[in-house]
C-alpha cells in the first residue's frame, strides 16, 4: 500500500461501497424488479447516498496519490465496472412474467 494514502477516508469509501453492493445483491437476488420500490422503501434511497458518499471518501482517501486526476480516473473506474456488469448474465424470469410475450 501506498504510505500516502489516506486510510480513514479510504476504508471508510470500502465500508460504503459494501454497503451499497449488499443492498444491489439484496435487491437482485431476493426482490423481484416490480417489487423494488413497495417492498424495501429504504433500499435504493440509502444504496444511492452511499454510493455517492463512497466516491466523495475514496477521492478523500486517493488525493495524495493522483492529485487533481483522482475524480477522473475514480470515474472511469466506476464507468469500467458498469459496463462489466451489465455485461453479466441475468437470472432467468420466471413464467409469470414471460406468459404476455408469448402471447
């Protein structure tokens, strides 16, 4: 690890960003995607703001090392895993919802 490093802000962007990742897997693998806003009111309000305050810690954390450049290379980081993950397979639906494009 690099001695310049903020470690505070740094594990505390790991901590959010865990959190916000917990949520994200909550949502995918337990609720169904018509569900998402009735069921957990709180999740995807408290994913977002900790995303946010995750990258606001880690450009904290990262600004010793790159400097001004640390917002613009956390956000081509952030834009690089997007696109990986919408690049992952889905979970198969279930019948109910593909019954009307049978149809």
């Amino acid at each position: 690890t690099d001695p310049a490093v903020k470690s505070f802000w740094f594990y505390s962007g790991l901590l959010l960003l865990s959190i916000h990742a917990g949520i994200g897997v909550y949502l995918i693998l337990f609720i169904e995607n018509e569900k998402w806003d009735a069921e957990p009111r709180f999740a995807i309000p408290i994913a977002t703001l900790a995303a946010i305050l995750s990258f606001f810690c880690f450009v904290l954390g990262l600004w010793p090392v790159w400097s001004f450049l640390t917002p613009l290379l956390l956000f081509t980081i952030v834009m690089g895993v997007v696109t990986v993950v919408s690049l992952v397979p889905g979970r198969k639906r279930s019948e109910n919802n593909d019954d009307h494009k049978r149809k």
